[in-house]
C-alpha cells in the first residue's frame, strides 16, 4: 500500500501515536504537486534544518526560499518534541538520490552506501525537518528523539511497512551522497530504526519506561 496517506489519516496516525502536533496555517493544502509526483511513497527521510529557532523554521519550512520553494517538508520536529505539520503531498526535502537505496528501503533490507543521484525522493519519501544547527556539536534533546521514533513509527505503521525486515526509516545523509543530515549527539539512525521497530511491536499508544 504505497498510496500517500490523506491529511487527515496523516493527522491521526501521528496523534494515534502519541506525537504532540501543532497544524501550521494551510498545511493540508501546502505542496510541490504541480512540480511533480507524490507517490508512490515508500518510507520516511529525516533531516536536520541547521538553525535555531522553532518559529522561524516552521515558517520557513512552510513557505521555502527563493531558490527552493516549500513546503521543504511534511513536519518540522522541535526540540521540545512537538511537530509542526507544514505540508501535505510532494514537498522539497529529499532532492535526488540513490536509486539502489530506495529499493533497499521497498523491500525493507539494509542499505547500500549511496552514491548515485539518479532517483526522485520527493515523490517517494515523507519529509521531517528536525530543528538543530547540524554542526555534529548540538545535541539532540531525548524529547526531540522521541518524536522522531514516533512520528516515523506512526507513518510505518499506518502503511504497514517495517514487517518483512528493517523499518522504512533513513537520514538524508543515507540517501543523498555529499549529506550529513541529521547528526549530532543523541542521533543515529541505527538507533532510530531500532526503536521504530520496537513501537511497531506495541500497540500506538504505548511509552517506552511505562
Ligand atoms: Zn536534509
């Protein structure tokens, strides 16, 4: 089932999951659609934004820059853990990248190293922006991480990915050669997928440490 989730089955899988969601203005009707396609999606790609601040971020991520209009993803992921859902359909966040990695992430095996840019992400993957500088020195707040886990959890389970083997979860840096995204203390995304997997094993709801 690789047919984009509607904003609202969008809206209630994250809820469903425990993911604390702000809506940011027109995010339903927020997109790239008439650039290209949206679908068929087959995983989720998390970034990190190389700013500061969560205000102006959310905006930014809503309405792009001159040379990259937005959205420039689908939810921006704050350091207190809340996501601000900016998009809905394609967005401008995984640029091209390497074909043989998105069929690793179809039939949900490891990854190569990716080293090709001959693949359209944005139709394929949904996008998170995590706020952080990106410099490999800010850390990752538990919070943050958490909702990371979740919200990619919330998107796998709603499409029922993650069962034959790794969960559809992958950094821009795994996808796109010459990326470092996300990185810093508290993030990898070995740890990211494994938890993943673990909220695909429990009910939506469920809380690690009770
Ligand atoms: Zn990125």
């Amino acid at each position: 089932m690789a047919t984009p989730l509607s904003a609202e089955k969008l809206l209630g899988t994250l809820k469903d999951e425990g993911v604390q969601v702000v809506e940011h203005r027109s995010w339903r009707d927020n997109n790239r659609d008439g650039s290209g396609p949206w679908g068929p999606v087959h995983g989720v790609m998390i970034h990190h934004t190389a700013t500061t601040e969560t205000e102006t971020t959310v905006d930014l991520c809503y309405k792009g820059r001159s040379d990259l209009p937005g959205p420039l993803c689908h939810g921006v992921i704050a350091k207190d853990g809340k996501v601000y859902l900016v998009g809905n359909g394609r967005a401008n966040h995984a640029g091209s990248g390497d074909g043989n990695v998105l069929d690793a992430v179809v039939s949900e095996r490891g990854l190569p190293d990716d080293n090709d840019t001959d693949t359209d992400g944005n139709a394929h993957f949904y996008g998170f922006e995590c706020v952080n500088k990106g410099d490999g020195e800010d850390p990752w707040p538990p919070e943050q991480v958490d909702a990371v886990v979740r919200a990619s959890a919330a998107i796998c389970r709603a499409h029922g990915w993650g069962k034959k083997g790794d969960t559809s979860v992958i950094g821009h840096l795994e996808w796109q050669p010459g990326k470092v995204d996300p990185r810093g203390p508290g993030i990898s995304m070995d740890d990211v997928r494994e938890r993943v997997k673990e909220r695909l094993g429990k009910d939506p709801d469920w809380s690690p440490d009770g």
